[in-house]
C-alpha cells in the first residue's frame, strides 16, 4: 500500500494490518491503535499527534523525518524499529521491545523509556532538547540550557555509577538494568 497524506483523526483502529506500507507525510491525531501490526512500513514525514499505540507489532517500522508528539507506545513490539532524524516529543514507550531500535540523528524532548528491553540499540547523534531522555526506568533525569548529546556515559559517571554500561546490574541503587544491556550509545 502505498498513500500520500493519509489523514486519521479520532480514530480507535483494531487489528488493522499495514505491513509493509509506505506512507508519506501522514497526519494522525487523537488516535488508538490496538493490536495493529505495521511491520516493515516506511513512514516519511508527516506527524502523530496524540497516539497511543497499544500491544501493536512494529516490527521494522521506519518513522523518517516524522514529528511524534504525545505518543505513547505501551506493550509493543519494535524490535528494528528506526526513528532515524525523528523529532520525539513527550513520546514514552512501555513496556515495548526495542531492541537493535535505531535513534541516530533523533531529537528527544522529554522522552521516556520504562521497563524496555533496548538491547543494542543505537542513540548515536541523538539530540535532546529541554529534558533529558529517561534511559532508567525509575530514574528523573533533569537538565538544563540548550539543546545537546545525549550521553549516558557521561550522566552515569556525574552520578557515580560504573561508566561501563552493562558492566554489572546494582538493581536497588538505581544502575544500569538487564534490558539496556547492549545498547549502542555514543
């Protein structure tokens, strides 16, 4: 399938099979995606506005050069999933399966990851602008002044954790857990 400009407004979609799409420059706002799949499909420009996507398979998902503000993705699957030059805005994702998740170039304003398995993922380039990405579940990261790198290296050695990451789990204190084992940041 292949759609220009594909607007959603208000929308509730179950079980809805978009795999291997290619859309450019769609536009959805207010919307719930339940048990959809969109595996594979290449999204370029365009914007999400309000989404929640839910127990969804986004297996190799590109959202190119899209606008994400206000998404949530609870309980999904984006293991492959590319974000590459992505504006992330308020995006939180839960519970979700990201692993080898491409980030490069992304630029995150108050972006969450909770309870995701990001084995080898990549932040590489990654911007953050306004506050922190949140890499540790449980974790409130604040930062302050302009736009820069995101750099958990340098963030876990200002709060006194190994620099290694992946090096051990020190679980209670608040270290690096089990699922970001892996992960590919700068």
């Amino acid at each position: 399938m292949h759609a220009r400009g594909l607007e959603l407004r208000a929308s509730r979609l179950t079980g809805v099979a978009l795999d291997g799409a290619q859309l450019a420059r769609p536009e959805w706002r207010d919307c719930e995606l339940h048990r959809c799949s969109l595996a594979n499909t290449l999204v370029r420009g365009g914007s999400l506005t309000r989404v929640t996507f839910t127990d969804c398979r986004m297996t190799g998902v590109t959202w190119a050069q899209t606008t994400l503000e206000d998404v949530t993705f609870r309980g999904c699957l984006l293991d492959l999933a590319s974000f590459h030059a992505a504006r992330l805005r308020r995006v939180i994702a839960l519970d979700c399966v990201m692993r080898e998740a491409e980030l490069a170039e992304a630029v995150c304003d108050s972006v969450r990851f909770d309870r995701c398995d990001l084995t080898g993922a990549n932040f590489r380039g990654a911007l953050r602008s306004g506050r922190a990405a949140r890499l540790h579940p449980g974790r409130h990261h604040r930062d302050r002044g302009p736009a820069r790198r995101l750099d958990p290296v340098a963030r876990a050695r200002r709060l006194g954790r190994d620099a290694r990451l992946g090096a051990r789990d020190r679980g209670a204190r608040g270290g690096v857990s089990e699922p970001y084992r892996g992960a590919n940041f700068p």
